[in-house]
C-alpha cells in the first residue's frame, strides 16, 4: 500500500514452470494432398504444388516475385529450385490466370489477391491460407516428414535440400523416431506417398 511504503512482489515470479511442448509434425492424409493439389481453382493448385513439392513456407509463397520463377526454376533468397514437373504445369497455368483477372496490375508479386491487385503489397499469410483451406505450415510439414522418412532421418540432407537450419532439421528427422510413426504414415498414406500429378 502506498501509504503505508509497501511493495507487494509477485510470489510466483521466480519460479520456473519449464519451457512450453513443442508440437509434433505430423503428416497430412495423402487424399487431403491430392484434393488441393487436383483443385480446379489455379491459385489453389499453383500454392499447394509449391507447398507439397517444395516445402515453400507462406512467407516464401507472400514473397515470391513474378521475376524469381524462369527458366524451370524457382530461385529463392538462399537458394535456386529445380521445379519438379506437377509444379511447373500449375504454375505454368497460374500467369494466364493473373493476366486475366489483373490485366493493369503493377503488383510484383507472383501472386495476388482482390486486395493486393491494385497495389503493390504481398498477399496477406490468411489469404494464402484461406485459399489453401488449411494451414501451409501443415503442407510444409508433410514435405520434409516424407523426406525425412524416405532418407532414414538424415537431417544434413534436408538442410541442404529445403535451406533449413539444423534445428527445424532435427525437429522432423527425430519425429521418425516416435512411436506409432510409421504406422500413421502408413494409414495416411495407403499405396503412395506422394500424390502423383494425375
């Protein structure tokens, strides 16, 4: 109380109560994949193949410039991919599309929203979500659990191959090690992991 120079101290702040559980990644059933993949709507198709093949975060898909796609790749701030065939034909879809619904846009970005077509700023995380129908950390997620889980869990390749520090590496390559793992890889997969392009 002030009146009578008292300070009063929070009794519990001293008291550590551990670090929060970090979340499992998990992976995405194998027809929830073809169902976005196969989607009719380009944006969808186009977002999802990059997520699904390429394990292209939502900032990286808000931040990709039409410039940054040419000649069969995609190259990114720290590194250049080779697009793999079911990704090039939807975003080989995705310019006509963009052409025609923003003919006068002077939007750089690859991709572009109702709002952003008379601007220049990025889509927004919840519209690539939204148009995706779920989270893209989930499809992220999914890729490298599948790389993980084709390479034994060698955390060095999937550095290399998604630009990843160590840590995220290790979070998905020791998931492998999980009970039940691969039994709900394989209940969610059923014959093939990967959705194929048809």
């Amino acid at each position: 109380m002030k009146n009578r120079r008292i300070i009063f101290t929070d009794p519990t702040a001293r008291i550590f109560c551990g670090v929060p559980t970090a979340t499992i990644p998990l992976p995405v059933e194998v027809d929830a994949l073809r169902e976005v993949l196969h989607d009719q709507e380009v944006p969808r198709a186009a977002l999802a193949a990059l997520a699904i093949f390429h394990a292209l975060t939502s900032g990286q898909l808000r931040s990709l410039k039409t410039t940054d796609l040419r000649d069969g790749r995609l190259f990114l701030a720290n590194r250049a991919v080779l697009l793999a065939d079911p990704v090039r034909t939807r975003l080989g879809a995705y310019p006509d599309y963009r052409n025609h619904r923003w003919p006068r846009t002077a939007n750089p970005h690859l991709f572009v929203s109702q709002t952003t077509g008379c601007g220049v700023e990025p889509v927004s995380h919840v519209w690539i979500n939204d148009v995706l129908g779920m989270p893209t950390s989930r499809l992220h997620e999914d890729r490298l659990l599948h790389e993980a889980e084709a390479t034994g869990g060698e955390p060095r390749r999937i550095c290399d191959l998604f630009g990843l520090s160590v840590g995220a590496a290790l979070r998905c390559t020791s998931t492998i090690d999980q009970p039940g793992f691969i039994e709900r890889s394989l209940r969610n997969a059923g014959p093939a992991r990967r959705p194929g392009p048809e």
